[in-house]
C-alpha cells in the first residue's frame, strides 16, 4: 500500500471518528438537525454500521419524517438484525402509526 492510500486511510478514519463524536454530542443536546446531518456524514463514510442509521433514523422520528425513520430502521436492521434497540425504535414508531401488528412483532424481537 503507498503511503497516499494509508495517509487517505487515516483520514477517513479520522473524520469518520469526528463525525461519530459530533453525533453524540447533539444526541446529548437534542438537536435532531444536527444528529441528522452528522450521521449522513458518518454513512457516507462507513455505510455499514447501523449505529448511523439507528441514531439518524430515531431523529428523523422525533421530528416526524416516519417514513425516512423506518428506511433507517430497516437498514440498521439489514446490517444486524439483533440489534434489539432498533426493535424497540421500530416498535415505537408503528404504535405512533396505530400499526399495532408490526408493533408487537418488532417487540417481541
């Protein structure tokens, strides 16, 4: 490997980390924009950890995007299907649409 692609390597991992972090922090200030467009970047980064999607996908639900929230959800669940907080997330969300059915199913996980 040359030394370009192991210092582009580290930087991508750095900004991921960056991202990652600045997720966190808007989680802890409730700032459901801020979580969104910091998880976005994290996807575009590592689009195979469903923490993105999960932390995204629960503030596109508390501002009311449901149905970007339940594509979040889903693929959280593609990338790992026992991840049962996203169960829950999911299960919330179609109680809020009387979908009670779903619900259950999603609680039961």
């Amino acid at each position: 490997m040359s030394i370009i692609k192991v210092i582009q390597s580290m930087w991508r991992g750095m900004k991921l980390s960056i991202y990652s972090e600045r997720t966190v922090t808007h989680i802890n200030r409730g700032d459901m924009n801020g979580i969104i467009r910091n998880a976005t970047r994290a996807i575009q980064l590592d689009a195979n950890n469903p923490t993105h999607y999960t932390n995204r996908g629960l503030a596109k639900q508390n501002l009311g995007d449901l149905e970007g929230a339940l594509e979040d959800y889903n693929q959280a669940l593609r990338l790992n299907p026992r991840n049962g907080n996203v169960y829950v997330n999911r299960g919330m969300l179609y109680t809020n649409q009387g979908d009670y059915i779903e619900a259950l199913a999603d609680y039961n996980q």
